[in-house]
C-alpha cells in the first residue's frame, strides 16, 4: 500500500532527527525504484539529472516540467521525495512561495529555494531571505509538514567566501529554513565550521575525496548526491556505445539488471 502525504512527509521530517542519512537523486522513475530497492530511505529530485532528460542542460525544465517531474518520481516508490526547485523558477518572493504550494500538490514531502538567479547573479542577501520566508510561510499553509531545504549557492558559482555562505545560512534559518545547504562545501573543515554555525539540520553535497563517515562527523546530518548519479549513468553509456562504435566491442552489454526484484515495489 502507498503510503499517504502526510505519512511521508512525517517519516522525512524524522529522518532527520536521527544519523546521517544518504538521500540520492534519481532522475527518472526507473532509477527511483532501484534506489528504493536498494534500501535508501528517502529521494531528491536533481535539476540537472531532469534537464538531461529531456536533452537539456541544467536550469533548462520549467516549472510545470519539474512538478510532472516531482509526480513521476513520487508515484515510483513510497518513500518521502524532496524536490529541487532550482530558484523558485521567479526571481520574486511570490514565485518561491507559489513553487513550494503546487509542489506540495505532487505528492512531494520536501523541496529547496536557491538564491541564484538564472541570469548568472545571486540575490542579495535581503531579497534571498524575503524569499526563503515567502516559502516557508507558503509550506506552513499546507496540510502536511513538508520541509524547506535554503541553499546557499556561492561555492558552486565562483564565490568561496564562507563566512558570506555562513551568514546566508544563519538569515535562511531565522526565516524559517527547515535545513540548510552550502553545495560544494570542499573539506571537512568547511563543513564543519557550516554545521557549528547554525541550529538546523545541515545538507552536504557529497564529494568523491570525502566519505560519508568523515562528512557525518564533521556535523551534516543528511547528505545529498546532485546529479552525479545520473553522470555515472551517463559515462557507463558512452564508455560501452564508444567500445561498440571504435571497436564493434559489445562485451560491455553483458548484463542482467534485476528488474523483476526493482520494478516491482
């Protein structure tokens, strides 16, 4: 039996309450049921992982495509889906606030506000809160307790000034934030200094020199994977289709997916 919203978004809110969890990012129906085979507790919609799909690069879906997007993923399995609502698809309080009430008509328990801006800026700081608190207000109006995740966007857009993400995050917090995400945070010491600084759970975005014991103890309490999952998909395919079309190579399409045991959750 499915589980309903609320139960879901229940069960969210209290895994992160606990340990560290890992919430990875499928980015289709088909690689949100094998994450949930493989006995992940809770998902995370990728922006990019869903622009590829549709054979565009991040920042390319809108709006209406990111909630069908958010539908798909939560009818997939039934565990709590949190939704990357990139910045609200709106540089305007309103918009963030009007993402977060229709994505909580998809099904979705969670979903995050950014503070960059499409054109290549980040919001001041003023208007980036006006914004986090517009959806949060637009999140306590729904029936259930869905879960505002406020990212702070600097390091993965050329600023690595962490005392500037710090105060981002502290502002993001006070107005309502229910977790609090740097992506691109590179060291423990990075983290840890994030984690020290605020009260609310904390997302980090995994790195490959980092394991999830040593981001753990530097304080995150949940740790997400972006799109790279879907990057890991997409190299296997061009490193077999390269073997096949260099060197009629086909030794990589040896293979048998457990199907029966995934699709059928």
């Amino acid at each position: 039996m499915q589980a309903t919203q609320h139960e879901k978004a229940t069960a969210f809110r209290a895994l992160h309450e606990g340990e560290a969890f890992v919430i990875p990012n499928p980015w289709d129906a088909g690689s949100a049921r094998v994450l949930a085979g493989l006995g992940f507790r809770a998902l995370a919609t990728t922006s990019s992982g869903l622009a590829f799909t549709l054979g565009r690069v991040d920042g390319g879906a809108t709006l209406e495509e990111t909630l069908e997007h958010a539908r798909q993923i939560d009818r997939a399995t039934r565990l709590p889906v949190s939704v990357d609502l990139e910045n609200g698809y709106g540089r305007d309080p309103e918009h963030a606030a009007a993402a977060i009430a229709r994505t909580g008509e998809t099904g979705a328990a969670g979903g995050s506000i950014e503070d960059y801006d499409p054109d290549g800026t980040i919001y001041s700081l003023e208007h980036a809160t006006e914004r986090v608190a517009a959806a949060c207000e637009a999140a306590r109006r729904l029936d259930f307790p869905f879960l505002v995740t406020a990212r702070a966007e600097n390091f993965i857009r050329g600023n690595t000034d962490l005392d500037d993400s710090i105060l981002r995050l502290q502002a993001y917090e006070q107005a309502g934030a229910d977790v609090l995400y740097a992506p691109g945070l590179r060291t423990t010491d990075e983290i840890r200094s994030v984690c020290n600084a605020i009260t609310k759970p904390v997302n980090v975005l995994a790195r490959p020199n980092l394991s999830l014991r040593e981001i753990a103890d530097a304080g995150a309490r949940r740790i997400s994977v972006g799109g790279r999952l879907t990057w890991v998909a997409v190299n296997a395919l061009v490193d077999a289709a390269t073997a096949i079309r260099d060197h009629g190579d086909f030794s990589s399409l040896d293979s048998s997916p457990d199907f029966e045991k995934w699709l059928a959750l």
